[in-house]
C-alpha cells in the first residue's frame, strides 16, 4: 500500500468553462501499483485518509474519505450521510495527472473534476 496526496481541480463545466484551479479538493487515499483506490488498505489506514475542499471565496472544509457499505465512495465532512459527497466510479479510476472523475456535491450536482497531481504522501 502507498498512502497517496491526490489534487482534483474544477474541470470543464458550463459556469466554468475553462475549469477551475480555486475549486477543488485535496485527499490522502492508498492507491495500489496500477493507481487504482486499495478498499483493503483503506482499512488499514482510514485515519490518514483526509480530505480538503477548497472553493474561491468560502472557507476550506476539511473532512474524510469513507468507503461506505453499499461499496461506494465519499467524501464525508461530518458524521452521517448528510454532507456526503458520493463519487462516481471512484474504485474504477486510475489516478494519474490528466484522468477525470465525477464528485456530486452538497447541492446534489455532480460535477467534473481532472485529476492535477498525485504523489507519495510525506509524512
């Protein structure tokens, strides 16, 4: 397992259309050889696995990636499901720079995010 630092930044989307650097998120999750999210390992080292959510003009958020029991991924900001920020596909992804996911937000909009950076935690 290796603990990795992934940065997601806004991508293209009707309000933004040339995406956003001051939109996005910041996360900590163990990714296996191939890039893809470690369930396993995730068990092993959930506390680590933090999250940021930046947006221009709103305080960061700072909270968790949760691997629910339905399967899915989210990002979670306080206990229970409310705030959660499910993923879509998120454990079939490969998170290397240039790839995209989808996160749906806290307004129930799922927006596109491209994947800028990924690389070793340090710690």
């Amino acid at each position: 397992m290796s603990l990795q630092r992934i940065r997601l930044e806004l991508a293209r989307t009707p309000e933004f259309p040339n995406g956003s650097r001051e939109h996005g998120y910041e996360f900590v999750a163990p990714l296996d050889a191939k890039g893809h999210l470690d369930a396993s390992s995730w068990a092993a080292s959930k506390a680590a696995c933090t999250v940021r959510r930046f947006w221009a003009n709103a305080d960061d958020e700072h909270g968790v990636l949760i691997h629910r029991r339905d399967g899915r991924w989210a990002f979670s900001y306080e206990p229970g499901e409310d705030d959660d920020e499910p993923i879509f596909r998120f454990d079939k992804h490969v998170f290397v720079a240039g790839e995209y996911v989808s996160v749906t937000e806290h307004d129930g909009v799922a927006r596109p995010f491209q994947v800028m950076d990924v690389r070793p935690l340090v710690v």
